[in-house]
C-alpha cells in the first residue's frame, strides 16, 4: 500500500496522531483509504483536515472510498455520495464443492506473459487504469485464469492477508465464471483462513455463507465526482444453481475487490 500510493499523517509534538493515503488511477480517478484517527484524539476535527488535505492534492479526479459508518458522515459532507454496499466474508471452509464447469472453460494457473491481458481485462471490469497496483500484484500474489473457448475470460488472485489469505480481485463476466475462480482458491487451501470483500450486487454473499465464510462487516462504498464506467453484472445476480451453459456476453466484472482501500 505504501509503495503504491500517497499519504498524509497529522502530527503532535512529534507523535503520528491520523493517517490517510490515496493511490492514483490514471488522470480520472483515485482510490482513497487508511482514514484512521487515533480514539484519544477524534472528534477534534484531525480527519476533517486529513481528508481535506488528500482531496487537493488529488486535484480534478474523481475520488472513490469504501466507509466504515464511523467515517460516513465525513465523507458525506465532503461530498462523497452513495454508490453501494461491500460485504465483508470470510472463514476456513473444509468442505468447498468442486467448481462446476461449462463445456470449454477451464481454470488454468495464470502465466508470466499474461499481464498485459490481466491489466486489460481489469480497466474492463472496472473503468480505471489500476495497472500500476495490478503489475505489482501479479509478482506478489498467486493467479488462476478462467478460459472459454480458449479465450482468457477471467482471473482471480490470491494472496497473503491478515490474518490469512485474500482472495480478489476476482474478474468474470458472470457470476458462474466468478464461483469457479473463487471455489478453485477455496478448495485448494481447505481449512486455510481466506477473506473476500464482494459488492452487495454481486450475489454472491449468500454462496459465500452456505460454504463457511459468513459475513462480518459491511461498508459503503462511496464516489466524489463521477463514477468510472465500469461494467454491471451480466448474468445471474440470484446465485441459482448453475445448470447448463451460461450466458457469457463481453462483459466483465469485479466480483471480489483487492481490497477495501484500493477498491
Ligand atoms: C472516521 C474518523 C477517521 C473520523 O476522524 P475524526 O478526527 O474523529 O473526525 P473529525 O473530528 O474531523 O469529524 C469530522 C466529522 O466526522 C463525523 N464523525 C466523527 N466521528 C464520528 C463518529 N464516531 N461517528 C459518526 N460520525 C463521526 C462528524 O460528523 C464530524 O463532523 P463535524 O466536523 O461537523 O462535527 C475516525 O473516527 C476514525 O479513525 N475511526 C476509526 C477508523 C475508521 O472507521 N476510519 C474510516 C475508514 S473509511
């Protein structure tokens, strides 16, 4: 986060008393995270003045965060509105069913010539050149592609975090293509301690749930500015069974973020 990013600290006599970081996605937009004032010193007006400070220097961009409720109405009245909601999942599952599969799709190991494909497929998905964060994740993290029909259709990455694993972000055009990249990381580390953030819109917080990873938190995500185009879900937003061929469609979307600060 620190290699990638930008930051701010507000001090007193010396002491670290809040921080804030952003990390710049092209010329349109930025990510901004790690607002954290220290308990004895909140309510005095430090992260006020920390995101007053992060939002100049990020100048015209459009600014995109993920809230914890403690720091909504902030953001709110630093006009951030609404755009959505983030679930928070996570457990050690034993017992994550094999991924189902339609006719010419596979999850194959992602290979050391596919990143220029990987940071294409991300702006897809998410309208913002993150190929800064996604070239240093491909060194730093394990990958799986989803291929249909011989085309790399998707990917997810999968890396050390906290208290354990992180699975994200996860790319697919629809949510079947999504459940076969995440059960492929689940299943090849049952027991081990993963993490997914996924939009509420995803459907996927139910799946998640039934296979041991429940949800233990939420936040909301927020944009000052303008939205980046990014793609909607495709196909499926229920989570039904998976029976027969899926609808594939060109698009592509995130259904697990990197994380919450980095969207
Ligand atoms: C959210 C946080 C960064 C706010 O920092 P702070 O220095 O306490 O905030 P400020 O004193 O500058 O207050 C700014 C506004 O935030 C709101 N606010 C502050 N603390 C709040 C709280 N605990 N609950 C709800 N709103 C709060 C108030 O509306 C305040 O507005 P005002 O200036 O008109 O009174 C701080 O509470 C914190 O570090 N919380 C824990 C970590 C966290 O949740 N960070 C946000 C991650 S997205």
């Amino acid at each position: 986060m620190l290699q990638l990013g930008h930051g701010l600290v507000a001090e007193r006599d010396g002491a670290v008393l809040g921080t804030t970081m952003w990390w710049l996605f092209g010329d349109s937009h930025a990510s901004l995270g790690m607002v954290i004032v220290a308990k004895a010193a909140q309510g005095m007006g430090v992260g006020r003045k920390l995101m007053e400070g992060a939002i100049a220097a990020i100048g015209d961009r459009s600014i995109l965060l993920n809230a914890t409720d403690e720091g909504l109405n902030l953001y709110r009245s630093l006009g951030f509105d609404v755009t959505g909601t983030v679930y928070q999942h996570q457990g050690a599952p034993f017992d994550v069913p094999i991924a189902q599969l339609i006719p010419n799709e596979r999850v194959a190991p992602m290979k050391a010539g596919e990143l220029a494909d990987i940071s294409r497929l991300d702006r897809a998905a998410t309208g913002l050149d993150r190929s800064a964060v996604i070239d240093y994740l491909f060194d730093a993290a394990q990958g799986v592609v989803l291929n249909r029909d011989g085309e790399q259709a998707g990917y997810a990455l999968f890396r050390r975090f906290g208290r354990g694993y992180s699975i994200g972000p996860t790319l697919a055009p629809d949510i079947g293509g999504a459940r076969a990249l995440i059960s492929h990381w689940l299943g090849s580390n049952t027991g081990m301690f993963c993490r997914l953030d996924v939009p509420e819109d995803s459907g996927l917080s139910a799946w998640l749930d039934e296979l041991g990873l429940p949800c233990v938190g939420r936040v909301t995500r927020m944009c000052r500015g303008t939205p980046p185009p990014a793609n909607s879900i495709s196909a499926n937003p229920t989570g039904q069974a998976l029976t027969g061929a899926r609808p594939t469609g060109d698009t592509i979307r995130a259904w697990s973020l990197i994380n919450q600060a980095l969207g």
